[in-house]
C-alpha cells in the first residue's frame, strides 16, 4: 500500500497536508513549537492582526463550561508593524506555510493589512477575519452582512496577489449566503467556523462572567454546529472550504473532510491537547490508508457527493 | 517547558479535601524555579475541558520528585483526589516567571492565605539554600487549613498562624499579625500568596514600610504558555494588560492591581 497523498491546493495556496492551526489559538506558532513538532503542520493561521496594537479587553476574558470555552480577548495583538518586524523572521523559519489573519475597522484597514503583508516574504495567505465577537467596531459587523461581506473581500482581493481566505461568522441567518457573496466578491476560499457568540452568568455576583459581557463560543461543543455549516456551504461555492469549530480528533477532521472541507483548522483544541493537530495529521493519513484512498481530496464532500 | 505523560508517585490526604501530590519528573525538577506552575490534564474527556494550573509546593532535585498541594474546589481537582499511584496524566510544565530569588543572608517575610501556602514552601526551602532567615505568617479560615504547616519546620525560623474562627493561632485575618511581625524581625523582602484582599494589605503594609513585596496570582488561564491571551491582570504602569502565566504568575506588588 503506498504512501497517502496528503497535499491540498487551495486555488494556489498549496500545503503538504490539510491540518492547520486556527488563529487565536496558537499565537505566530512561537510559543508551541517548543513542545510540539509545528513544522508538520500544514500551515500555521496567525493571531488576529490589525493596524495598530491592541491591548485587548479588560476583564475576565475566558470562562469555561461543559465541553466549551468562551472568551473576549478582543483582539489582543502587537500590531502588523511589530509583527513584521519582530516575529516575522523566527515566524518563518518555523516551516509551515504562514496565513496572516487581519482584522479591521473599516476596509480602508484591511486594504492596507493586505498591502502591508502582501509583499512580505513568509506570509503564503491571508485570512481575511470578518467574524471576530469581541470587537465594537468591525469585526463582525462586516461578517453578517452579504454586501458588506463582499465588500471587503473585494477590497483585499484587489490589494494582494495572495490567495485570500475569507472566515466565516456563524452568527447569521444563513451562512451559505455570506459564502456565496466572498466568492463572487474574489474569496480564494472560505474558512468557517469563527466562534459563535455567548454568555455566561456568575450566579454569586449576579453578573455576567465575563469583562466583555459576551464572548465568542468554542471547543468541541460547538463541532456539530460548525459541521451542519460546513455540510451547508460546501454544498453551495464552488471555492475550496477550510473547516473548523471543536476539532479535537481525527475522527471529527474525517467528519468535516467528508462534509466537504479541504483542509481543517484546530483551535481550542490546542489549549488542552497541545499535541491535537499531530494526532489528527496521523490518524486522517491512517485513516485513509486503511479505506485504500490514496488522496486525501478524494475524500472531500464525500457524504453529500452522489457516488 | 515540556509536555509529559506522568504516573502518579504518591497522594496524600493532608486534610478534608486537602491532598499533596507526588510526581516525578527528573527534567521539570532540575529547571523549575520557586513560584512557577505546572498545568495538568486528568485524562482524554472534554468536562472539564483545559488543563488546571497549580503551583509547584517543593521539588527533590536528586530523585526527581515534585509536590503538588491542592484543594478540591472545582471539577478537575475532586477527579484529581481520586488519582492512585501508578495512574497517568499530562503535565506541561514548569511554566511563568517566579519568585525573585536575589537576597542572601538577608530575612524574607512569606505570608500565605489559605491555599497560597502552596508555593511558599518551595520558595522557603530556596531562600534557606541561600543562608536567609525566613518568618512566615499564613491564614486560614479554620485549622482545617493549616494541617501542612509542618513542611515549613525545617526552612523557617517562626511561623505565626492566624484563623479566623481562632480555632488555631490568633483569631482574626493573618495581615492583622504583620505590623507586629515587621516591627519584630524587619525583613529586607516580603512574598504574599493567597487572596486578593489579603495580598491587597500585604502590599499597603510593605508599600508603608518601604520593603519590596512580591505576590504570586492566581487566574484561569486557558493555555498557560502565552498563547490565548485570555488570563490577564490589570497593571499599574502600563497600558497593556499582563498575563499571570507568562509575565506572572509572580508580579512585584507594585506592578499589579490587586482589587480584583
């Protein structure tokens, strides 16, 4: 039996395997690969990126619950100016692909967030965030509406030559249609899900838990929720979808690979099992090999596809 | 820092839902500083989901040992009192920036507040090494809290202990204890762990008395490397928001608000 190709080619965003790291959960991948072997990785998403620095939200900014975490952060990063210059050069040399998360205020930001690390040597993409819960400006407000939506993905398109990922809210009435308008806006791709939004009550204090009052929802509580989204758009674009939301196992990456994700990015997973994206890289490859499909896109959207 | 599988050494029961952990790990041992903290993941499950930060009571350099002193308070901890010896969990460790271990033949002031008694053991066995004095005053609820204080026999010169329902030591808040104890022994450095309020007084009474204080925090943290962002305090000089696990969990207390 030979080896499994695992190589995925996102409109020409090539990775040597379809395991990413998700943004916000794994820093610019510094701090992690002293414990864990990141150079097998597929590519490395990088924390949400704006113009300026950003100190973050004050507060209680994390709370756990049931299989679930929440947390406002808001955005907490050095800014794309100290990132170029201080992180960029070791953040490079750490060998996956590097995708640059932006995020802005309005879509001058994120034109020039594009323009900024379009021509930077080490950055293969952007993902363009127009999902973040935790901001008052931006943020999400781009993300659930299809215009807006397209407007900024219009915007950064013309701003790059690298591919451009757009992440996807789930926090709209209908997620297909946000797709449908990044892709004809010039999306390279669509990355979904970003955390979906929540609360949580100190029933002590009587007061929400968190600074923020509401924060964004993840872990593996939300898988099935980020897989029905990833069944629903998949089945809509015609460009390549970048699963996400609760993966912890190869398991659930097989799942979402079958709904009709190219590649998966791991998140909160990271936190309590550091060692997740390398355990999912193996299983999906044993995985395959055991079934005899000696690709891995051979088995994207293979639960919907007719056969 | 290192992410390892370890078997359980040794537990023991110190006190109603008190327990000291044994587990060794040669590696972590030689690295860990006084103050810094390991995270620890019982098993696979998602409820609870993140590992649990608990600081390092005192390590045995030559066999590798560490402690772990530990309350059941939540989730992890009430599995964690059913751990037995040979049972394996996830360490990831030694995490964050300890106590400032500078002073020689000097004397050191340790205040711990319940369960901030954890690190101070470990920091008073370091600080001995170093030929200092070291008086400690720890506080607790009742003296149901104050059931480990032997460990500090061997490192320390006096320890004051202070309940407050009197039922060990004096009545009352164990600050109540420090203008006394200052007065008497004049201590070049002051380490506080425990409750905010606590650490609060601690702070006002060295800021007064003109002796540097260090306090070690306690905040959840989501992945106690740096990464999340998500357990920050609030400073007290700059604009950006520290992180206990890595700027911390040890702080200067001027750098740090501690009004909760």
């Amino acid at each position: 039996m030979g080896k499994v190709n695992l190589a995925v080619d996102i409109q020409g965003l090539r990775l040597d395997n379809p395991v990413l790291t998700a943004s916000g959960t794994y820093g610019f991948g510094l701090e992690y690969s002293q414990i864990v072997e990141v150079c097998k990785l597929g590519a490395i998403v990088t924390k949400g990126l704006t113009l300026e620095p950003r100190k973050g939200n004050p507060g209680k900014r994390i709370f756990e619950t049931p299989a679930g975490l929440l947390n406002s952060i808001g955005l907490e990063n050095p800014g794309v100016e100290s990132f170029i210059k201080d992180y960029l050069p070791q953040v490079k040399d750490l060998g996956p692909k590097i995708i640059a998360n932006i995020s802005g205020n309005t879509i001058e930001d994120y034109i020039e967030l594009a323009e900024r690390l379009g021509n930077q040597a080490g950055i293969a993409a952007l993902e363009v965030n127009i999902s973040c819960p935790n901001v008052k400006a931006g943020g999400m407000a781009f993300g659930i509406s299809p215009q807006m939506a397209a407007q900024v993905t219009k915007a950064v398109r013309k701003s790059t030559t690298l591919p451009v990922l757009v992440k996807l809210s789930p926090n709209v009435t209908d997620i297909t249609e946000i797709a449908l308008a990044v892709e004809e806006a010039g999306a390279d791709g669509v990355s979904l899900i970003n955390t979906l939004l929540g609360m949580a009550i100190d029933i002590n204090s009587q007061k929400p838990v968190l600074g923020n009052i509401v924060g964004g929802f993840s872990g593996p509580a939300v898988k099935p929720v980020a897989l029905r989204a990833v069944w629903q758009v998949a089945q809509k674009v015609k460009i390549p979808v970048i699963g996400m939301g609760g993966i912890s196992t190869w398991q659930d990456a097989v799942e979402f690979i079958l709904a009709g994700a190219t590649a998966i990015e791991v998140g909160t997973a990271n936190f309590y099992n550091p060692q997740a994206p390398l355990e999912i890289l193996a299983g999906i490859g044993n995985y395959c090999q055991e079934r005899g499909v000696t690709a891995i896109t051979d088995l994207i959207g293979l639960a919907w596809k007719e056969r | 820092m290192e992410l390892v599988n370890l078997r359980v050494k040794k537990q023991i029961k110190i006190a109603e839902d008190q327990f000291v952990l044994t587990l060794n790990s040669p590696s972590i041992t030689k690295v860990a500083q006084a103050g810094q903290f390991i995270t620890i993941k019982l098993n696979k499950n998602y409820d609870p989901l993140l590992p649990r930060p608990f600081s390092i009571h005192s390590v045995d350099r030559e066999t590798g040992d560490f402690l772990i002193y530990y309350q059941v308070v939540g989730k992890t901890s009430k599995l964690m009192a059913e751990l037995e010896p040979g049972d394996e969990i996830t360490v990831l460790g030694p995490l964050g920036k300890g106590f400032n271990l500078e002073l020689e033949n000097s004397r050191a002031l340790l205040i711990g507040g319940g369960l901030g008694q954890a690190p101070l053991r470990f920091l008073a066995e370091e600080l001995q090494k170093k030929n200092n004095q070291i008086y400690m005053a720890i506080g607790a609820r009742d003296q149901e809290g104050l059931k480990n204080i032997l460990c500090f026999e061997e490192s320390c010169q006096e320890i004051n202990l202070a309940t407050q329902d009197g039922s060990l030591g004096k009545e009352g808040l164990v600050t109540e204890l420090l203008p006394q104890i200052i007065r008497d022994f004049n201590p070049k450095i002051i380490y506080t762990c425990g409750p905010l309020p606590m650490m609060a007084k601690v702070k006002e009474l060295a800021a007064q008395e003109k002796i540097p204080c260090q306090v070690s925090l306690e905040t959840t943290m989501a992945c106690g490397i740096g990464v999340c962002l998500g357990c920050t305090c609030e400073s007290t000089n700059s604009e950006i928001y520290p992180k206990v696990c890595t700027h911390g969990p040890v702080f200067w207390a001027q750098e740090v608000k501690l009004d909760g």
